[in-house]
C-alpha cells in the first residue's frame, strides 16, 4: 500500500513491484522519482495482456491515447501518473467510444469529456481503456450481448458483478489498483462485493454526473470508484466531490475525507439484519459474512445488534422497478435521438427491448406515486438512524453467481421476442409475471437498491471468503450526508482485518 522501498521494489523499469501498491503509493513513487508515468502505465499494459483475455474487463483499449496524455503533460494531482479506466457508462472521454455495453452505440465518439472525467485528469490519473459493463448499466451480472461477459478473476465460471464488472475484474485481477465505477442500484457495491475490494457509493449530489445525465435516475445513480485500498477512495472522492452547477441534489462536503481517516472513530451503535429486503431466501454463506463482521465490529468496540426493518418489500421493489422501467425507456429513446433512428429500429437486447416497452406502459401518475415512495422510505431510514449510526447487511443473498445465470431460459426468450413483436407489454404487466421475473432478478440482490432510493451513502467491505474462495462483502449504510464515518470505519477495519494481500490466483 505505501511507498517504502525494499530490495524488491526497485524503481528499475520493470523491476518496480506494480502490484505491491496502492494508487497513492504508486503517486508517490513518481512524485519522488522512484517512477516514471511511463513505467506504470507499461506495467499496467503488461498485466492487462497477461490475464484481461481470461476476464474480459478492458473492452476498449486506450494505450495511445494515454501515452498522448503522459507526452502533453500531467497535472500535479493527487494522483499524478497512476494508470486508471473508465467504466464505458456516462464516463465520457472526448474522442473515444462511449457504447454503454450496447452494440447500438459502438462506434458513438464522444464530442467532449464530461465534468466526472474532467475531474479525473485533473487528479493526474492516466486513462488507458475502457470497462465492460452490461447494455445501459442494467443489471448486478456483466454480460452484454455487444461484448461478452466480464469474469471474476477469483473464479472465471463466476461473475463479478455488475454493473460495474469489468473495473471490478481489472482491479481485483491486478490491472490496476482503482477503477471508475457508477452505482444506481448497487453497481460499485455488488462488484466489489463480488471481487474483494472496497466499493463506496457516495451520497446522492455528492459527486457529479452530468453534462449528459445530472439527475441520473432520479438521483438514485452517482459514480466513484472501485479501490484495493480505503484511502484510495477517500482520496480520489476529496478529488471529485463538489456541485458542477447542475446537480440538484447539491450536499454539504464535511472536510476532506482523507483527513478524516487519521481521526478517531468514535464507539457506533450498529443495527444488523441478513433478512432479504423481498422475503426471499439468503443463503447461510452471505449469512455467516454478516456474522463474521459482526464479530470483527464487537471486537474493535462497537455496539452491534440484530434489528427488523420496518420496511414493505414488496412496496420497496415495485417502486424501484416502477422508475427503473421508466429510465430505461427515456434511455432507450434518448439513444434513438443520438443515432437519429427510430427506437423499434435500435440494435439492442431483446431484454432491454422489454424493459423499455413496459417503461412505456406506465402512466406519469403511477411514475410520481413511485417516486414519492422512496421519498417515505428516506424518512423511514431517518428514523433508524435516530437510533443506530448504521445499517448492516450482506450485500449479495448468496456466492457470486456463475455466468450465464440471469439468462432467460429458451421459453422464454422466444416469449420476449413474441411480446416485443406483437406489442403485449400492458398485458404482460396486468398477468403479474413482470412483477415475478423482477423479483426472481433480485432475489440475489435485494439489498442495495434502498441506498439508491434513499439517497444515503453505503459501502461494501471485504472481510469474508466463502468456502469456495468467493469473496462476499459486508454493505454498511450511513444516514444522508455522513460518508466520513463510513470511510473511517472503513479504515479501522482494514487495520484490523487487511484484505490488500489477498489475489485471486490468476
């Protein structure tokens, strides 16, 4: 993680221990000279071609256009000369692709960087590719029909989440030590959960997303980043955070998060539950991960206690899905303006074809009922917090699942083809089988969309492998506004319970 020189890691062209550090001790080698720009963004190539084959995460090579970046000039940021991706969603870099995993949008060149990316070079980062994600940010597996799928460098038959997969993949694979990743119902959490890294999703407004999209889902979607390391992520959110002028959910920035990880944390009151959100089954491994952290939480001198939620699932599910429909048919449509094209005439997934007709279906009246609903769940987790400081779960109901899981069967395939050709979406709605197959969607993953919802920042924490060797994270969720606290636990748990050391094999 730091700096310190040793016999083995030399500064020596490849003779540098890549791997052995996180990204502000690789800025660090190449502040004090012990490292070129040039030097880790070769050993960052290097490793990208020994094992991206094997998972897939780079889908959009940048290797030139970095080299371009070191040769023009860098700026002394806190991250002066680190290699880093971009997660190919909303993270525009003008010149270069931006296909949002869909085969509709390869090729699109985007005409400018957006504020998030901006933000990014000004830290110093090197960009040198871009990462797998499924069509349009989609779903918790990274699968895109446009690409292939992501694999979890920890077991290649398995996924590594989504849909922030391939940055997941890169750094847990050892690519790099963070990559950029975007959460609009658990994106940066369920990868980092899935691979054994650190993932935060910061409070809604906190971060920026526009210029194309700065109320992305309702505010439910923001962005950040995948790290090896806590202080990565405290750092690089003290080099991003802040209003662009459009947010509309603008929050107050408490110092600089950073700093906050020398301070002391005091004694928290911690509610813990690993009952799923849907009532549907958890199995006993993402249990024992609770427990495990538990143990580790009593045993630093925190206050842990079991807790019932006072939330309706079902209500919590259909009015995420209620926006998610919607989303996704305005993302489909505002695909079809880019491309000047019809919608019906788009080079997408069957799936995303569906998702977007029953987006059609709903009425605005159903939209804002929907949206007033994570309004009452907000003030629900208000009142938890009167009296817990956070919230503990799994963040995924099981293992890491394989890849190829969510595939709809062959029946159903062809049924979605059927319906999107013959225009059945309001019937499907009414028969309550969309309800069912969304359900069924979430049954792995029905604990970090509440974050979403609410706008609260929530993390996950590596502290558990499963028998199998799967990683499987902790998700910790923090009232509105109060990130700090969770990087500081955070960091008091990677003291206590390193993670940094453990690499898959590949």
């Amino acid at each position: 993680m730091t700096a310190e020189k040793n016999d083995q890691q030399t500064a020596a062209g490849d003779g540098i221990e890549y791997q052995h550090y996180d990204a502000l001790g690789l800025a660090q080698l190449v502040n004090d000279g012990d490292a070129s720009p040039e030097q880790l963004l070769n050993a960052a190539i290097k490793r990208a071609e020994e094992v991206n084959p094997a998972i897939n995460a780079i889908i959009t090579p940048l290797y030139d256009h970095a080299r371009q970046q070191i040769k023009d000039g860098l700026p002394d940021g806190p991250f002066k000369g680190v290699p880093f991706l971009l997660k190919d969603l909303l993270a525009a870099l003008q010149g270069t692709p931006l296909s949002s995993g869909s085969n509709a949008m390869k090729g699109v060149i985007s005409p400018t960087d957006s504020e998030l990316v901006k933000r990014f070079k000004q830290a110093g980062l090197v960009i040198f590719g871009k990462t797998n994600t499924p069509e349009l940010g989609l779903m918790g597996v990274t699968e895109p029909k446009a690409f292939g799928p992501a694999r979890n460098p920890w077991n290649t038959d398995h996924t590594p989440g989504g849909s922030s997969g391939g940055s997941a993949a890169a750094v847990a694979a050892g690519i790099l030590p963070m990559a950029s990743a975007g959460d609009g119902g658990g994106s940066i959490r369920i990868p980092a959960a899935c691979c054994g890294l650190f993932g935060l999703k910061p409070s809604r407004g906190l971060v920026p997303t526009g210029p194309y999209a700065s109320d992305y889902w309702e505010g439910a979607a923001t962005e950040h980043v995948i790290s090896r390391s806590v202080r990565d992520s405290a750092a690089m959110l003290d080099a991003i955070a802040g209003a662009d002028g459009s947010t509309p959910y603008p929050v107050h920035i408490a110092g600089h998060y950073l700093d906050s990880l020398q301070q002391p944390l005091r004694k928290l009151r911690i509610g813990y539950t690993c009952r799923s959100f849907i009532g549907r089954e958890v199995s006993p491994e993402a249990e024992q991960a609770v427990s495990h952290s538990v143990d580790v939480l009593t045993a630093l001198g925190h206050e842990c206690e079991p807790v019932t939620l006072a939330l309706d699932g079902e209500a919590l599910a259909d009015s995420y899905l209620t926006l998610y429909f919607g989303q996704v048919a305005a993302d489909i449509d505002f695909m079809a303006a880019q491309l000047n094209s019809r919608a019906s005439n788009l080079d997408i997934e069957d799936t995303t074809k569906l998702l977007g007709f029953l987006g059609k279906t709903i009425s605005a009246g159903d939209y804002v009922n929907a949206k007033r609903r994570w309004n009452q769940l907000a003030q629900s987790m208000h009142m938890f917090h009167q009296k817990y400081d956070l919230l503990l779960t799994p963040v995924l109901a099981s293992e890491p699942v394989p890849v190829g899981f969510f595939d709809p069967k062959p029946a159903e395939a062809v049924a979605m083809k059927v319906i999107n050709g013959l225009g059945l979406h309001k019937l499907l709605l009414k028969s309550g089988q969309v309800k069912k197959m969304a359900l069924d969607n979430l049954e792995k993953l029905p604990f970090t969309q509440l974050a979403n919802m609410t706008g609260q920042p929530a993390m996950s924490v590596p502290l558990y492998w499963s028998g199998n060797g799967l990683p499987l994270g902790s998700q910790f969720i923090a009232p509105m506004g109060d990130d700090s606290t969770l990087l500081q636990l955070a960091a008091q748990l990677e003291e206590s319970s390193p993670w940094f050391h453990r690499r898959p094999a590949l």
